[in-house]
C-alpha cells in the first residue's frame, strides 16, 4: 500500500482553523459518534448542543451556534487525525467519521463539459476500456468544442441538441449536460459514507474505474446552503457504460463514498462564493509507482451550485433532515495505466488525496467494496445511542 498519513498540516485548509470547521468523531467510552468542532486548542464534542449534524445544519445561524457552544474536549486533532487511518486504529481512541449523519447523499451527474464527453464516450465505448480512444476521437470531431461555455436549456444548447441528433450522436448523458434538467441522482444511503483515513470500496468484478473529485454542499431542508465539504463519488466507467439504467450498482455500494474530512459552514472566512470559485486537486499514487495529478474548477461548472439544489429540493421535493450535494466533476482521468489505450484504472491499495485550498484534504485508499469494513452503524443505531446517552 502506498503511505496514507493523516496529520493537521496536510488535512485542514489553508488557513487552519481560521474558519468554522465541524466534523464527527468516534467515541468508544460513548459507544457512538459525536458532533465535534475542529477549533486551534482541540476537537471538542458539542453533542449537548445539537446531537446530531443533521441538528446543526438546521440551526438558524450554524456557525454563531458552533461559536457559542463550549463542548468537552476529546483531544488533540493531531492524535484524532493519527487514529483515523483504518490500518493503524486503535479502536479504544477517537477517530473522525464522515461529517454528516441523517442528511441524504445527492449527487449531480455531468455538470462539466469534460466530464460530459467522457460520459459519451464510456456509453460509445459500451464500457469496453480498449474502445475509448476511437469514441473520443468520433465525438469531439462531432462537437468541435461546441460544449464549452454552453448554457444547458438555451436556443443553442437546443440547436447543438438537433445537430447531433442528424449525426446519431445524441446520448442520454447529452440531454442532461446540456438539457434544461439537470441529472440528480441518489449517491448512497444516509450513513453510509465513509470519512477521511478510510477504504474506499470499488466492485470487484469492475475493470474501469476511476475517483471523481467534487465539491460536496451541505443544504439544509429550507434548501438553505450552509456549508460545503469535499467528497469522491467514486465511478465504475465499464459498469455505467454498458447502461446508464446501472447507475445505482456503479455508484451505490459498500464504501463507496467518502465525505470530508470536515464541514467548513459559511460564515465571514467562507461563502457560497469561495465554493464557486474552488479549485479542487486530485492526487492517485498506487502501490506501483503510478502517480496522476488533475483538477477541476468549480468556476466552469455549466449549472451554477444554487440552481442544481433548486432542482434538487423544493415545492417538488422535501428533504426534512437535510441534503449534502455532490457538485459534479470535470475530471475523467484518460492516462494510460496498464497498456496503451485502456485509459486509467484503480489498483488496490491506492491512495487518493482530494484537496481544496478552503475545505482541507480528503485522504482515502483503494479497497474493493466486499474487502472494506461492513456497514453496521445506521439512523436506528445512532437513535438509539443517542437515547442512551440522554441527547434526545
């Protein structure tokens, strides 16, 4: 395996503690999780103030919440951050969880032109890996860059749409990228996430694949944003490929998203605006001395943040515990891997690092879905911990 360490200078944003950072931490003498806030003296537990994140994200004013409350503290977040790689616990200590609890996990799919083409492509290809080159180059000389800059929904997103249609090129993905809907799906399972420090799961039997780095904003049921964090909505190309109606056995299975490492909620140090304007950086290094480098620019999303939780929740659609967003990607790794022209691929034991220079760093490795830890702690159990406890 490839070294994952976590410590404070890798893990919190640029400006350390500066901002309102808020996370979940594991407390073994609690049997269950906590809600912590991530301040320059410690971690401390602010559970007696709002027991759940779902309870914080839909205070009036989260971050004056967070500010005021003066919490236990459960220890150094060096040491938090040290017991948080899954290889090295010791499970009588703390360690950090994904940093959200009852809210659903949403997704927004093809919200970035790269992104787009390479979903075109992976349906071209029939999600054969040794086919992608010889898509990619059908499909941009069809568009031209014709996608760039192009508003979804506009007299010529329409006019892009008939076009290809003459060509036998239009694609379910197309309507969506450049459609008037956007596609919102669900990514996975309230709880299911898994955090920083933690596998990442993949399908065995998938051959094609690849991390996806996004922006992830925390919303509460009023369809407010409070927040935002950095997730990977990991991505089984070959699976989605062969049929866009496998989206769920490509996107939603054991470990197979991760969230954090924490929340960084809007308050003077960060706006809905610095999450517009975030560039997010990916780092993979395997065990086989591969190593690849991308990024995406929030900034060259094709639908702004706020009008993708529109089409996620309102008059049409509640959320009464709240939503955390998955922004979308522009990054669809087409380095070869393991021969010409099959593109990149996980191996096991990869490391991937997904940074943001306001939200910190995201640090998982690369496991296959029925090798990572089971998925056992849900809403019932965290009910009834939190019962135990006294906090409802």
């Amino acid at each position: 395996m490839a070294s994952l360490r976590l410590d404070p200078a890798a893990v919190l944003p640029a400006d350390g503690t500066q901002g309102t950072l808020v996370g979940r931490v594991w407390r073994p003498e609690r049997e269950g999780p906590s809600v912590a806030a991530i301040r320059a003296d410690g971690v401390f537990d602010i559970s007696a103030d709002c027991a759940t994140m779902r309870d914080l994200c839909e205070a009036d004013d989260p971050a004056a919440l967070v500010a005021k409350a003066q919490g236990e503290r459960i220890g150094v977040l060096a040491a938090i951050l040290a017991n948080t790689v899954e290889a090295n616990r010791d499970a009588s200590k703390p360690w950090l969880l994904a940093p959200i609890d009852l809210q659903a996990i949403k997704a927004a799919g093809v919200t970035f032109a790269i992104s787009l083409l390479e979903r075109v492509i992976e349906e071209q290809a029939r999600g054969a890996p040794e086919r992608a080159a010889a898509a990619r180059a059908e499909v941009e000389a069809a568009l031209g860059g014709a996608i760039e800059g192009l508003k979804p929904g506009s007299p010529k997103a329409m006019e892009l749409k008939k076009l290809l249609q003459a060509k036998g090129l239009w694609s379910q993905y197309l309507e969506v990228g450049i459609g008037p809907d956007a596609e919102i799906f669900t990514k996975a399972q309230p709880m299911s996430a898994v955090g920083a420090g933690a596998s990442i799961g993949i399908l065995a039997a998938s051959h094609w694949n690849n991390p996806e780095p996004e922006v992830v904003v925390v919303v509460s049921a009023t369809g407010a944003i409070v927040g935002a964090t950095l997730g990977n909505d990991v991505n089984l190309r070959d699976v989605e490929g062969r049929s866009a109606l496998l989206l769920s056995k490509a996107k939603d299975n054991n470990a197979s998203t991760s969230i954090g490492p924490f929340i960084r909620l809007f308050d003077k140090t960060f706006t809905l605006d610095d999450v517009r304007d975030a560039d997010v950086r990916l780092t993979v290094e395997g065990t086989d001395g591969f190593r690849l480098d991308g990024s995406s620019h929030v900034a060259k999303i094709s639908r702004d943040p706020a009008d993708l939780v529109g089409q996620m929740l309102g008059r049409h659609h509640q959320y009464p515990d709240g939503a955390v967003l998955f922004l979308g990607t522009m990054f669809a790794p087409i380095k070869d891997r393991d021969a010409p022209g099959q593109g990149f691929t996980h191996h096991e034991g990869d490391v991937v690092t997904i940074a943001s220079e306001k939200l910190g760093a995201l640090v998982n490795v690369v496991t296959t879905s029925d090798k990572a830890p089971p998925w056992t702690f849900g809403p019932g159990a965290l009910m009834r911990n939190l019962a135990k406890r006294g906090l409802l």
